[in-house]
C-alpha cells in the first residue's frame, strides 16, 4: 500500500506567477485535502475535494484553486503569487472522513 | 469556531523518561474526533493517535496514550520510555465539520519536543 505522495519538494517562483502542486492519495482514499503550513505554525486548511469536486474550503482567496482527477489525485493551483504564498503545502487523503494521512509537503518560496 | 490551544511551545525530555504535552480546545458539538499529529525535520506529518469524543476509554498506541477530559475540553498525549526518534513538532488537532459534507483539521500551534540522551 502506498501512502501519500506530493511533488516537487521544492519550489521556487517569483511574485506574480503561478504554481501548480501535485498529490497522489493514498491507495483506496477517494478524499482529499490541502492545507499550507506557514514557518513556525500549524497547518491551515485551504480546501478538500471528494470525488472530483470542491466541497469544504477554508479562508483562502479565490486564486487558490484545485482539481481531483478521477483517479482522486489532486492538483492546487494558485494564482499571482504573492510573498505571503511562501510555505509548506501539505495534501492529507482519507477514506472516512474520520483521519487524513498526510503526504510530506512541497515546500513553496516566492521570491 | 474551534480553536486548539497548545500552551507549551517546547518542551525537552530525557530519554526513556515520560512526558506529557497539552492541548486544550473550543466547541460546541458533542461528537468530534481530536488527533495527535508528529511532524519531524523531514517534515512529513505523522499520524500518533486518534480519540472519537464518543468514547469514554481514552486512547492508546503502544508508547503513546492520551488523557481526554471532555468536559474540561482537554487532551493531553504522554510519550512513555521516551526515544531519540520521538523528537519532533507535536500538533494536536481537531475535525471540524466544514459544511457540504466536508471535514477540515483545525490545528494547534504545535509544541516542539526535544529529547536529550
């Protein structure tokens, strides 16, 4: 059984542009979440996808968007990055709904 | 709105000794689950261990266990026989119902463990 994977681990982008992250859940998981960890917090919940649409979004502006394939993959993207963008950005899949398995972040640097 | 509290920025132990680590939280709903998450250097958050609300035995996981007092909204975790590999940012976190059939994690500021040899 593989667990959940997130690439890059790292990257680097200027102020402006725009980043595209990747998650593949965990075998099975049909549910998947993305939250951003600022430097020296816990994490913070952006949105959670349940079989290929947006169903729970926390405080995050509209330029933080996502997909779930139909494998349940994900991707978030976000738009017109600004300095504050800079983070770890997690992606934690689930199969109940009761406990997310977290992948091991892409770390985000915008310069 | 739930809130989680960790009032213990850093805390150390010695090796093969016991510790506990705080965490206090805000709801009104009568049926929640609360996890303790491990995040070390690597990053990677870790699943410890899980407590449904509903269930008055308090959870436990080989060295680790949990202290739930519901109607004082607290949940501490105790590391028994404490290792090197224990090391790590310690994050307690509550399921919060989002709306849509949706289940978000709300997070406490963490408590960064260090263990001494």
């Amino acid at each position: 059984e593989t667990g959940v994977t997130q690439s890059p681990t790292h990257l680097i982008k200027t102020r402006g542009q725009q980043v595209t992250l990747r998650c593949s859940s965990q075998s099975g998981h049909n549910t998947v979440s993305w939250y951003q960890q600022a430097l020296g917090q816990g994490p913070q919940f952006i949105f959670q996808y349940y079989r290929e649409e947006e169903n729970g979004r926390g405080n995050f502006p509209p330029r933080f968007s996502g997909l779930q394939f139909p494998n349940y993959s994900s991707e978030l993207n976000v738009n017109a990055l600004e300095l504050d963008d800079s983070a770890l950005y997690l992606c934690a899949s689930s199969f109940d709904q009761n406990t997310q398995y977290f992948g091991p972040g892409t770390r985000l640097t915008v310069l | 709105a739930q809130t989680v509290t960790q009032s213990q920025p850093e805390m150390s132990v010695q090796e093969a000794e016991t510790v506990t680590l705080s965490c206090t939280y805000d709801t009104s709903e009568s049926d929640y689950y609360l996890f303790w998450y491990k995040q070390p250097p690597s990053r990677q958050m870790i699943l410890v261990i899980r407590q449904e609300a509903y269930k008055q035995q308090n959870a436990t996981e080989n060295r680790f266990s949990v202290n739930f007092q519901k109607a004082a909204k607290s949940f501490s975790l105790k590391i028994s026989d404490s290792q090197l590999g224990d090391a790590a940012m310690y994050f307690c976190a509550y399921r919060t119902y989002s709306g849509a059939g949706s289940y978000q994690l709300t997070f406490g500021k963490g408590t960064k463990l260090s263990v001494i040899p």
